[in-house]
C-alpha cells in the first residue's frame, strides 16, 4: 500500500494538470462524457419503463400543439428555423465552418468539427434505432415524419455544431464577457432550435432532454481527443526542438 500511494498520487497530479498530454483537459472531457451518458441512460430508461415523465411528455406536446394550430408568425419562424437545421442544412454550415477553420491555418478543429458533428449524426441514427420510438401523434399534424423520434436528431445536431463554436471563440476570447458571451448565444440558438421540435409536434419532451445530453458527451469526447492529439503534436515538437512551443487547435 505505502509503494502504490505515490503512484496513485503521481497518476491524480497528472490527470488534473492543466499541462501534459493527458491532463486535466481530457479528465474534464471523460466527467462530462460519463454525466451525460447517465442523464442519458436515465431519461432512456424512463421512456422505455413508461415512467411518470412520458405522461407528462404527452401533457406538454398536446398543449404546445394546440397554440401551434393557431398559426401565426411564431409557427411560420419556428419552420423556417427547424427546416434550416434538418439534415442537409447542418451539414452545409458545418461545411462552411470547416473551410473557415482550414484557412485560418487550424489542424484539430476541423477534426473535432467532423466527428462531433457528422459523426454525432450517424451516433443519433442509431440511437434512434436502437430505442425506435413513435413520434407524437396529432389528428392535424403540422410536420408529418416517418422517421424515429428518441432522441431528437435536430437538437443533437444543434448541440455539437453550436456547442463547438462556442468553445472555439470562447477560447480566442481575452475576456470573461468574451468567453462567456458564446455559450450564452449558443445556449439560445439550441433552444430555440429545440423548442421549434417540439412546438411543432416532431418530439416528446424527453426527446430534447435527451438529444441534449447525448450532444454535450458527445462534443465533450470530440473535443478532447482533438486538444489529445494537439498537445501530443506538441509534445513531441517540443521533445524534437527543445524550444517548440504548444499551438493552439
């Protein structure tokens, strides 16, 4: 036991080192991953038990269903909103996000950028495979879909896509009001994003919730390993040179 104590202590100290390959960047990314996979795997549960909270699902989607008829200026917004973040639409800005990224000479952005967004997609696929469960149902429905509902694919799309930004231009920031300034505006444009699914009939409420913790894991674990493979780039520049110091992804 007095042997392996400053191993232990050693392999603590190195994991909440805010230096290091491995440091205290990817431990916070793997807590974020394992928090959300539990919000996730509890709201999963709830849904396939038939829990309390899928009565209130239906409470919600009925209600938000009824003033959604009514027309009017919102429901038109919130359509506009939600067919710009279908599929094609979140593809093609994260396109333009990933070319931007490449001519401001960035290396790992653009690989936490492929897999968090594309690859959180294909993720949502299967997922929504996996527990296959019906869309809410209307008499009058605004949007008619076939494909699966849990979880929501337009709201973890707007996570990881959103998401990233935010902690791309937090990180440029030299400010607290900078860097807390894009989570904010991120924050909005998700539930908006969000809200619009609901509103218009497309999803249950635990739908959203979990579409937002599966999307804040899966971003977490994108974006650590691309600071992983940044500071091991970096590493091995500064083992190679002496003097070679970090860049930034």
């Amino acid at each position: 036991m007095t042997k392996s104590l400053p191993r232990i202590h050693r392999f603590a100290a190195a994991r909440l080192s805010p230096e290091g390959e491995y440091g205290l960047h990817l431990t916070v990314g793997v807590v974020l991953l394992l928090l959300a996979m539990a919000g996730f795997a509890h709201l999963a549960g709830a849904v396939v038990a038939g829990d309390p909270i899928t009565r209130l699902d239906a409470v919600v989607a009925d209600w938000l269903h009824a003033h959604a008829r009514q027309g009017g200026l919102l429901r038109d917004a919130l359509l506009v909103l939600t067919h710009i973040h279908s599929t094609p639409g979140v593809l093609a800005i994260a396109a333009c996000v990933g070319i931007w990224f490449h001519r401001r000479g960035h290396r790992y952005w653009p690989v936490a950028l492929v897999t968090a967004v594309p690859g959180g997609m294909l993720l949502n696929v299967a997922l929504k495979h996996t527990f296959e469960r019906a869309r809410p149902h209307f008499e009058e429905p605004i949007l008619t879909l076939t494909t699966y509902s849990f979880p929501s694919g337009h709201t973890m799309a707007a996570t990881v896509l959103y998401g990233l930004l935010a902690c791309y231009f937090a990180r440029q920031a030299t400010s607290w009001t900078g860097r807390l300034l894009p989570f904010v505006l991120a924050t909005l444009m998700i539930g908006l994003i969000a809200f619009s699914r609901m509103y218009l009939g497309a999803h249950y409420l635990t739908d959203i919730l979990a579409a937002l913790a599966e999307g804040c894991g899966w971003l977490a674990i994108c974006i650590s390993g691309a600071a992983t493979l940044n500071r091991r780039r970096a590493a091995r520049a500064r083992r190679a040179a002496g003097t070679a110091p970090p860049q930034e992804i």
